[in-house]
C-alpha cells in the first residue's frame, strides 16, 4: 500500500503540472479514482472553429500488481522519465499506448 501511495503522489505531481497549450485556453481537470487507481487529466473548451472539445490528455492506471500502466499522454513531458525521477523503476512502468510487440524496444516493463 505504501508503494501504491508513492506512485499516485508521483503521477499526480506529474498531472498537476501540465499546462496544456492546445486550441484555445481549455479548462483542465484532474480526475482521480482511487479506489480503482485511475488518475486523468481532462481537456474541454472551444477551439479553433468554435468546436467544443473534450479530451482526455494524460491517463495512468496503477495495476493490482503495483505497475503504473501510461495509457494517454499528450503532453510533450517525457512522462515515463518523470516518474522514474521521482524515484520509480522502469520496470513498474509501462507504456499501455504502445501495442505490446513493441514494448520490449522502449526500455519499460512490457507487461
């Protein structure tokens, strides 16, 4: 339990520090569930053509196993690099973005 709270610290530091530049001044919102370990950031607003968006821009997962899963990330912060600066093995990280036969070239756990 005390790594699972290290690594949602982790994740959220990384979350809260975003500040998206995409279309025009989106409203950002951190959603956190954690009773299930889901942690995202959310994008809406107006953009370019008066288009209503909602994205999801950032979305970690921490697995029963204890592996943090980077499943969205639109940011351009390294976000695995980030976490394992704060102290997280790259082998607790995994980049659930990227299909699985090209997990093992990218330095992450691959499953």
């Amino acid at each position: 339990m005390e790594k699972i709270k290290k690594y949602e610290k982790a994740i959220l530091d990384i979350i809260k520090s975003q500040r998206p530049v995409i279309l025009k001044d989106p409203d950002s919102y951190v959603i956190k569930d954690v009773k299930n370990h889901h942690y995202q950031m959310l994008l809406s607003g107006w953009g370019d053509g008066e288009k209503y968006f909602i994205k999801v821009f950032m979305h970690f997962h921490i697995r029963p196993d204890g592996k943090i899963v980077i499943l969205e990330n639109h940011s351009s912060t390294d976000v695995g690099e980030e976490l394992v600066e704060r102290g997280i093995a790259k082998s607790d990280i995994i980049l659930g973005f990227l299909p699985e036969y090209a997990r093992p070239y990218s330095g992450y756990a691959v499953a």
